[in-house]
C-alpha cells in the first residue's frame, strides 16, 4: 500500500496529470457556485453567497496554474500521440491559453463583490457576476468540448491533415 501511495503522489506532481486533474475544476467549479450564489440569493442567504462567491472566484482562478501546468506537459503529450495530432494539439494549448482573460476578469470581479456585497453599489456588481457568469459557463462548456474533441478518441470529430 505505501508502494502505491508513493506512486500517486509521483503522479501528482507530474504536469502531465495534474493538468488533467486541474481542468474540469473551471467548467463544475463556476456551475456549481453560480447555482449556489442563485440559490442563497432567492433565499437571501447571505453566507451562503459569499460561500459561493469564494467558489466562483477559486474555480476561475484555477486557470492560472492549469495553464502553467498545460505548457509544460505540452511536449510530453504531443510526444505520445501521432505526428499528426500535434498541430492540434498546439492549436488548443494556445486556444487555452487565449480565452484564459475571461477568468481572470471574472476573479477580479468575484473577489470585488465578495467584499462590496453588503454595500448598495455592490449590488449592480453582483448581477455582472451572475450574467458573466453563466457566459463564461458556456464558453467553459465550449473549451471543455474542444478539449475532449482533441483528445478522446470516442469524441473525436477531427480528422488529421495528412
């Protein structure tokens, strides 16, 4: 059994799968905390909210080191796949990489509202949170298709160039 501890936390420190443990966490992270604000808002929950908030903002800011991981395992994955894939590969690293300023603005604006809640102009700010939001849900819902259309065989709707 410590044999097989000592391999996962191996494996954990690996980039190449820890990025893929890292990139659901945007995509559910941001579902769930918009749910939730939702919900504590309708019920006017107040702790329940900033529980939310904290959420929305960790789920977004996740991106960051997701990214920084995703660039080092770059190499290593296109090393495993077929030549031809790793045009594709690169296309949606730095696809990635591109659409990564949605989260950071949606940090920043998480953050702000988790501490200007409670005041009057911290309402407006909380409406950007819940409509940025749910954009930037279907936009996570979008990188996580073309993810899955580049590496999963079973999904795959891209054919190589040859």
């Amino acid at each position: 059994m410590w044999q097989e501890l000592t391999t996962l936390w191996q494996s954990i420190r690996d980039p190449e799968y820890l990025h893929l443990l890292i990139e659901p966490l945007p995509l559910y992270g941001l579902g769930l905390g918009l749910m939730f604000f939702i919900v504590a808002f309708v019920v006017g929950e107040r702790r329940c909210r900033l529980v939310a908030l904290v959420l929305i903002c960790v789920s977004c800011a996740s991106v960051w080191p997701y990214t920084d991981l995703r660039a080092k395992a770059t190499p290593r994955i296109i090393a495993t796949r077929p030549p031809e894939y790793a045009s594709v590969i690169r296309e949606q690293t730095q696809r990635r990489v591109d659409w990564n300023w949605p989260y950071y603005a949606m940090t920043l604006f998480s953050l702000i509202a988790l501490f200007t809640s409670q005041s009057p102009k911290g309402k407006p700010l909380l409406l950007v949170v819940v409509i940025g939001g749910a954009m930037l849900f279907w936009i996570s819902i979008w990188l996580h298709k073309k993810e899955c259309e580049v590496y999963h065989r079973n999904i795959v709707r891209y054919k190589p160039p040859r």
